[in-house]
C-alpha cells in the first residue's frame, strides 16, 4: 500500500485514510473484474442520482449498460461526467473504540466523461465483455442479441484514466492507551470475515428434462475473489 | 410485487422494470436494514462523485456518517442533494438469450437533502444506530467516542420521503420463441444463487489470550438477509 493514488487529479486523489489508497493498475483491474455490478453515478436536472448496474472491462475502458429508455443511461450518455464505483465487502473491523470500527474492503471509483457507443460492431464487442463479465461464458453460449434487443440497449465507455483504489484489510486500527491491558484488558477486537460462494445452480422451470448444467456456471470461480 | 414507486415523485417514480417495483415501506426498510455499506451520491463542483460509506436507519430517517475532513462529506452535508442506494446481490440469471442475464438483487434509493447533525446528543444517537447497523452490540460493548473523535465525525441525516425499491427474483425472463424446445431445448437456464456467510472470527493480534469472542459477534445473524 502505498500513499498514491492511481492518476492524482485532485478528485482522484485519496485524501482521506491515505495508507489504504494503491497505486499500480493491477489493483484497479482486480478490483473491477472482482466485482459484479458497479454503482453509477450522474448529474439528472442538478440532482446526484446512483444506480447499480452491469458493467465489464477490456484493457483501460470501463462498459456499463442500461436501456435505451432509461433516464439514467440517457443523462449519462450525452458525454456528462459520471462516476463509476465497484466495491467489495470483506469484513467487519471490530475495534476496541466505536470511532475504530470499520469494513475491510476493496474499492475501485473511475472519474470521466462517458461515450456512447453507437458503432455496431463496439457495441457487440462491449456487450460481449459485460456479458462474459456477468456470466463469463454466456456470450459464446446464449443467444446473440437480435437487431430490436441492440437498439434497445445503450452502452457506455468509459476511461480508466482518472481512477482510484482504495483498499482496508488486516486487523483493527486503535488507539494506544485502548491497547492497555489493565484498562480495557478484556475487550475483543478483530475481524469477522465475509464469505461469498455460489449455491446450487437453480433450473428455469422451463427448462426440459435432462438438460446439464454447463461448465462455465458449474465451474465459475468464487464470487469477489 | 406493484407497479407504484414509494413516493411517486418523478424522479423517485421507477420508469424502467416497473414489475420490479415494490412499495410497502416495510420492503423499503428490510433492504436498508440488510444492506453493510450504502453509496452515497453527491454533486461535488459539478460532476457526480459516489462513495461507499457506513449508515444506519431509525424510523423514517437514513443516517451516513464520515470523517468532518473529507471533501465528499462537506460537500454533502452543506444541505446540498443527495442520493443513496443500497443493493444486495443475490444471484445471477443465465437466460437462454444474452440480452435477458440479469441478476436478482434487492435494491433501495433515497433521494434527498441531507441535514448535518450539530447536536452532540443527536450525533451520539445517530452513531448508536450507525456502529449497531454495522457491528450489531458494539455501541454498548466498545469504548464510547471521546470528544475529539467525536469532532472528527460528521453525521448526515436523510429522510426517507423520497425513496424506491426494486426487487427482482425467481427464474430468468425469455423471449416465447427462445422457450420453442425444437429450437432451444438444449440450452440451460437458471440462476445461480449468490450465498453470503460470516467466516470465523479473526482475533486482532494485541489480544491477550483467554478474551472470547462475544455472543454479539459469534451469534450475529447471516449477512444480507
């Protein structure tokens, strides 16, 4: 961990809790591909919204998608700034002193203006890093988008350029007199971890009889690893 | 599941999967009291910045808090505009057609202008409620903020007027021509359930030994339910 940040602008520079901030790309790429939806933030008649979405990358480009329709995607998609956050819950952080508690986590926010893909061929190409990213394998293996579906899904590209990383593991922060033992000797402090994996694949009712479940859902990877 | 935001204002009115609205207060509450952290959207010179903080809810009011030094938490709490989402993640839907994956998730919105607290004994009740949301039993069991921690801590208050959940859940939605089993029959479809659990307890390293783990971490319910 190291005290900066990736691209230090001044709104992507970690101000606060700087020991926790990461430099190198390889800690923003982990983050994001660690994740499975982002929080989208925009500017909608002078008011912040966020919403979750889907979201995928391919080298320094961040994609989020939406539909066509929505508000949101629109407001984001005339070039206004946006700002993109992934995190990641690993733990509880239980101090000895309330102000101590905290979250041990991984936290990836992008800065910039969004780009509308219009291009067909982009935008088939993004659509199949998010899908892969949702569900790595489902692009090859479900079916393609028809021309209506494309039109009525918008996609956004955004750089990595402007990006931070922040990242809290390990055991509580305290104060040193809270570390006396014959003041506060019998007070617990420590980490309860979180734990994420994937349950039984659960079967569309629809689905005919006989029909496995494929590689690429029973083999998927943790989730958040 | 209806088809009525909350508080149908038009920006707290959801346009896009109105099927997926919900809008009883006591879903609203169960969202937020599930969730661990919240994204905190907020206007800051313009371009919208989201972070990931702590929060807590008492009645009809959202509470955030943060350091009183960080540049987001300023921006926020001058009475400027607010928005607040949090989302659990509960599995991911593989369609028979890569424009209907989704995810199924629980998700809840405010919107609003957040008050700062100054009143030390609003502030300390507030923060009771936000360590208690993250660390349930904390507040009675660790060391109290002293007065300069409690400088340090900047609470917002957001009411929880303007808000909306969403909720989607069960089997993926498909097109009638993707379920025709001559064409499609094949094809899994399902949803992969995302489960989320406490791992053991990791004691901080300054522990002496012989401390327990206290009832209020080792009985503490299953994350996110």
């Amino acid at each position: 961990m190291t005290h900066q940040a990736l691209s230090p602008t001044p709104r992507s520079t970690i101000r606060r809790g700087k020991n926790r901030a990461v430099t190198d790309r390889s800690a923003l790429y982990a983050v994001l591909d660690a994740g499975i939806v982002c929080h989208l933030a925009f500017v909608a008649d002078g008011a912040p919204v966020v919403i979750p979405t889907g979201f995928g990358r391919a080298g320094d480009t961040l994609y989020v998608h939406g539909s066509t329709g929505a508000a949101s995607l629109r407001a984001a998609a005339a070039g206004a700034e946006v700002c993109v956050n992934v995190t990641l819950l690993d733990g509880v952080v239980y101090s000895r002193a309330v102000f101590h508690h905290s979250v041990n986590y991984r936290s990836a926010t992008v800065h910039g203006a969004a780009r509308q893909l219009t291009d067909r061929d982009e935008k088939l190409a993004a659509l199949a890093v998010i899908t892969n990213h949702l569900a790595p394998g489902s692009w090859d293996y479900a079916r393609e988008p028809s021309k209506q579906e494309l039109a009525k899904t918008a996609v956004l590209a955004l750089d990595l350029t402007e990006a931070a990383v922040k990242i809290r593991n390990g055991s509580p922060g305290e104060e040193p007199e809270d570390l006396v033992p014959e003041r506060n000797g019998r007070t617990w402090a420590g980490v309860l971890p979180l734990r994420h994996a994937w349950g039984e694949p659960v079967p569309c009712p629809e689905l005919p009889s006989g029909v496995d479940v494929p590689a690429h859902v029973t083999a998927r990877p943790a989730p958040f690893g």
